[in-house]
C-alpha cells in the first residue's frame, strides 16, 4: 500500500472512518487510495449550490472589504476564477460610498479591487457609520411569539417558549373569523 493512503487513513476521525469503512476492508490495496480520495472528496466537498448560497450570505459586518473579499473567495471552487456576477455581489456588500469609487476603477484582480476598497473604506471613515447603520436581522417583528408563530400564526404546529401566542377558544373562532 502506499504511502499517501497510510497517512490518509491515519488522519480519519472516527465518524469519517466509519463512513468509508467499505473502502478501507474491502479493496485492493492498489486502487483504494484513489478510491478513497474520491469518496471524501464526493462526501466533503461543497456543492456549488452550497458555496454560492454562503457567498450570497457573507456580510461586510465590522471587517475590512479585503476580509470579506477573502470569505468570498474560499468558497470559490479550486481553479475556478470569481465571474463579473462574483465581483457585482462584492460590490454590492459595499457601503454606497464605496460602491460609487470601487465601480469606476479598471482594476480586475479580485485581492486588489479589494484592497483598493480598503483604502476608501479606511481614509472615508465608513467603519464607523457603517456598523452604527448596520441593518438589524434576525429578529420578529413580534418579539413576543416565538419564531413559529411570528412566521405561520394560527397555522403554526410547533411552539418554542417563551411565546406569548393564544389559541383562541372555540367561542371567540366565530368572531375571529368574521373579522378576517
């Protein structure tokens, strides 16, 4: 056996070494390195649906632009370059100030656009303004439901307490009803 699977099979966790466990018992030794790479790479690896779905979730927050540039492009499949739709998200998570400056540069390389954000974002004072403006998230409007009473109402067939949500008795449906 090779040495590259040795030191594969020797860095599995308990979980992952179960999963693969067919693998590792009953190949042969001259196919189950590549056997096994594919498998982990098959189980492990973040479908592109994934990866754009996290790239459209990342935030500036309180970060600098090249951080978030650097979030952005993890999740880029390996080999791949970031498209103008990759750059046009970046841009977009921008304060509008500058989104204003960035959009006019020439600058193609993805680390260096970012970098050219970071010095505006810097000078301009933006941090400051941009964490006090920070859109607020993750909260109900009814703070007092719980979050499957806030989204569906009386259709909710779930409860986490605390929530302040009443089910109407059976003498009251009738008015509810009428009112709707």
């Amino acid at each position: 056996m090779g040495d590259k699977y040795l030191h594969v099979v020797a860095a599995l966790d308990k979980e992952t070494a179960t999963r693969v466990l067919d693998i590792l018992t009953h190949l042969q030794p001259t196919k189950k390195y590549a056997i096994l790479k594919d498998r982990l790479v098959d189980t492990f690896q973040r479908s592109e649906r994934e990866a754009a779905a996290k790239i459209l979730e990342e935030e500036l927050g309180d970060s600098k632009p090249s951080e978030l540039m650097d979030r952005m492009l993890a999740l880029v499949s390996p080999g791949e370059s970031p498209s103008l739709l990759f750059k046009e998200i970046f841009l977009r998570k921008l304060p509008p100030q500058i989104q204003a400056i960035i959009t006019q540069t020439e600058i193609k390389d993805m680390r260096q656009l970012a970098k050219a954000a970071d010095r505006h974002f810097l000078s301009s004072g933006v941090l400051v303004n941009a964490i006090g403006s920070a859109p607020r998230r993750g909260r109900f409007k009814h703070d007092d439901l719980c979050s499957y009473h806030a989204m569906f109402g009386k259709k909710a067939t779930k409860c986490k307490q605390p929530c302040s949500f009443r089910t109407p008795s059976p003498e009251t449906q009738g008015l509810e009803d009428m009112w709707r």
